[in-house]
C-alpha cells in the first residue's frame, strides 16, 4: 500500500489525529469529489478558483482555457506553487452545546507544483479520462476534441507527493457537563444524487436517453 | 438593489458575461453554500481550506480555533488578504463534443482581509447566526458557548466589498458542425439533500427527534 510522507506541511494544525496518509483514502476521496479548489498567488494576492479535476495514477489534472490566469501564469514561469483541495461533507454532527457541533467529512490538500502538460497524445488522454470520471461511457458518444480545441485547452498536473487527507466520522463528541441536557444529539447526512436528464431544446427526435446516463448515484 | 462595483479584480478573465454583480444573487449563493473556500499566503506558499462560514448583512464569517492557521496569522498581523470563494454545482452540461461540456454552476468570490472580531457579544451572536443558517431552530435547543469556549474561537470577518458571483445556467452551446451528431445532449441535474437523523448512539431514551430537523432539502 503506497503510503504518503507525512511531513510538517501535512500535518493538520488542528485534529492532527484525523489526518490519513494512505494512498487508497486519497484517491478515494479525490475520484469521487467533482471540483476542487486550486489556490495560487499571483501579484502577492491569494487567488482561489473552483474547478473540475481528474486523479490519474499519482497526478491530478486541472484544465482551464489558455486565456485563464493559471494558465498564463505557467506560461511566465514553469510550475507555479498552489494548493489544491477536494472536500466532500458527508454529515452535520450536532452536539448538546453549539461548540462542540461539527461536521462529517472527507478532504484532500495537496501542495505542489502546477504545470503544463505538453504532449497532445497525453492532453487527449486526461481530458477523456476526465470525461469518464464524471459521466462514464460519454467519451465514446461525444466527439473528442480536435487539434485545435486541445491547442485551445490548458492541461495542467500537479504530482500527489505533498498530499493529505482529513477525515471526521461518526457521532458528537460533547462535554460530560452537557449529557444530562435534554437535546437531541446525533449526525444528519447530507445526500447527493442526479436527478433524470433534461433533453437540450434543440436536441433531434427520436435521439433517447442514453444507457450510460442510468440511474446512478455518484456525486 | 445593492450592486457591487465591477473592477478588474472581480472581472472574471473567463466568460465575464457570467458574472453577477448584484447582492440579491451574492447573498443568496453565500447563504445557500454549506462550506466555502478560504485562501491565503504563509511565507510565500498558498494555501486553502476548507470552511463553514455564514453571511450577516454585508459581512461572511468564519471561525477557527484560535490555534488554526488563520486566526494565528492574525495575531501577526492585523487584516490578513485572502481571496474566499463558495460554488454550488447546479448540474452537468453534456454537449455533443466533449470540448463543449459544461457545468452549470453559482459561484462567489470574496477578496479582501480577513480580520478577528475581538467584541464577545458580537462574537455570540455570529456564531448563533452560523448555527441557525445550518441548522434553524437548534441554537435555542442545544447549549450555547460560555465565555471560555468564546475566547477559544477565533471568528473572522470579511466584508462583501471586492465581491462577484459567476452564473451559468441552461443548455449546451454546440458548434454548428456538431448538430447533426447523434449524440444526446442535455443537462444532468445535481441533487443535494438530507437523510433521517441518526441519533447518537448516548442518546438517551425518550429523546425524540426535534421538530426543526424535519424534512428539509437545503443543501
């Protein structure tokens, strides 16, 4: 089982114990969250964006038009330092006192070096693995993209070397002085579904839902 | 209506004709958005976490424990600049080439310096609001914080003033060459909800489920 270094950048200031430095947590927690946070400091203003992302073995990949700023940011300087962070919160934790209410969740941080993919074969590869992690079976109906829609598209990696996940589950964790207070104490779920597919108004007759949009649950 | 001011910093380099300058739509994408996204610099690194936060008038605030990061920082040095963003991802956009795919989303951005807020009774009455915008009706239920649990919080402001959302919504935009593919192409909804209550496994008997945790769907 690969195992991350946990190093002083990847220990959590706060509920150190909740950090988890396994590969398969990571990866779990990155394939099933749909966007992340990328944050980079351009002028020495901190800058925070959300984006879609694919993991790919050790590397997650970012891709943006070549006009937006990450892009042109690796343009001036190769590998610009970022942050990158994927949370799913599974849960509202409610304690008997409001300071010890929480909440369930699953995050990732990872730090690191952004910067440009450049081989096409490799470019094509990612944006259709990225098409398969959030709808699969869409790359074989859709078109691919071209020559020119790939020189278009900014491909972007960034290694899972400086990684971490942060994990929170199960009940509250309330002073002694509180249970005897008469409140309702426990987790709530939060649920995350796709609803049926809303056919595009100009989408041809006769052209049905596909297979692969099935019932399913990912978020 | 409350408009913010559109500057080069709160144009987005991407698609400005989404973006959203009116406080109607900011306020009602911060107040529907469970977590946020806090950015910031330490030593030249850029970092990113995540965070509950809540909207009060034309404030966001968060909390720390005053160890965190963050609320550390502070004490350095007064009115730390962070860029803050929230994203709720409304659906997935499938055209009929995968260079067209979209999301349908809401998002804000926040830049601007974060400061404590040292008032106690301020303080007091953020982290009610916190609590009532997750959970309406538990700040009366459960106990709230005494003055030690208070001064252990670090809670943080940032004004609504260096502030855009960005908004898309609806179908996909297909080439022209691309519309007699016979492909489906619509929008798959994304489904945000919360499951039955699960009660603490100390909870005792007789305890039943309040009232304000009946069904709900707020994400």
């Amino acid at each position: 089982m690969t195992v991350y270094e946990r190093t002083p950048e990847t220990t959590p200031s706060r509920h150190p114990e909740r950090a988890r430095y396994d590969a398969d947590t990571v990866h779990s927690i990155l394939d099933e969250a749909l966007i992340g946070h990328l944050a980079f400091v351009v002028d020495d203003v901190p800058q925070v964006l959300p984006t879609l992302f694919v993991r790919v073995d050790e590397s997650i990949f970012l891709h943006f038009s070549t006009g937006a700023g990450p892009a042109r940011l690796a343009k001036r300087r190769w590998g610009i330092p970022v942050s990158f962070e994927a949370t799913l919160v599974d849960g509202l934790v409610l304690a008997r006192s409001t300071f010890n209410h929480s909440a369930n969740y699953r995050s990732v941080v990872v730090h690191g070096k952004l910067s440009l993919v450049d081989d096409k074969a490799r470019k094509r590869e990612v944006m259709r693995q990225l098409v398969e992690k959030i709808v699969p079976g869409r790359s074989e109906d859709a078109r691919g993209p071209d020559d020119r829609e790939l020189r278009q598209t900014a491909v972007m990696e960034l290694p899972l070397e400086t990684v971490s996940a942060k994990v929170r589950t199960g009940d509250p964790k309330d002073d002694a002085r509180d249970m005897k207070r008469e409140c309702w104490a426990g987790v709530v779920p939060l649920l995350y579904g796709r609803g049926a597919p809303v056919p595009a108004a100009d989408l041809g007759a006769g052209i049905t839902i596909p297979r692969y949009l099935g019932p399913q649950t990912p978020r």
